[in-house]
C-alpha cells in the first residue's frame, strides 16, 4: 500500500510540475532579474520594479504560467484531426 501512495504522489507532482513549466519558471526567474536591473524603478515608488524579490516573484510566476500554458496548447494539436 505504501509504494501505491508514492507512485501517486509521484503522478501529483509531475503533472503540477512539468518540464515546460520549470524550464518556464526558471526563464521568468532570468527575466524578472533583467526587469529589475534594466528597467526597475531606482527611485522605490514602484513596488514590484524597486525590490528585486518581487520582481524575481513576478518573472517566476510568470514564467510558470507561461509554462503551463505551452504544455496544455501541445496537448490538444494532436487530437484535432
């Protein structure tokens, strides 16, 4: 019973994190970081744009989403006929 609920938990896992979304997540995270330094906010009035955590948060979300979004679109090219 216990290998059943590791194989399930491992089913969970990669349908939430597939490698489109991680790849994803990882090029929000490098865009996030490249918005900070080259068109942030320096003077702190813009509040995701003058932290540069907030701005790695955004790109990462970003990123995931966008992520998500190219895998579901892959998936239904095949089944239109």
């Amino acid at each position: 019973m216990n290998e059943k609920r590791k194989l399930d938990w491992n089913k969970k896992y990669f349908r939430i994190f597939t490698l489109k979304s991680i790849v994803g997540t990882i090029l929000g995270l490098i865009g996030g970081y490249l918005y900070y330094t080259e068109i942030g906010c320096k003077s702190g009035s813009c509040p995701i744009s003058s932290n540069p955590w907030l701005s790695l948060l955004w790109g990462a979300a970003v990123g995931y989403l966008a992520g998500g979004i190219i895998e579901k679109d892959i998936k239904k090219l095949p089944d239109q006929d």
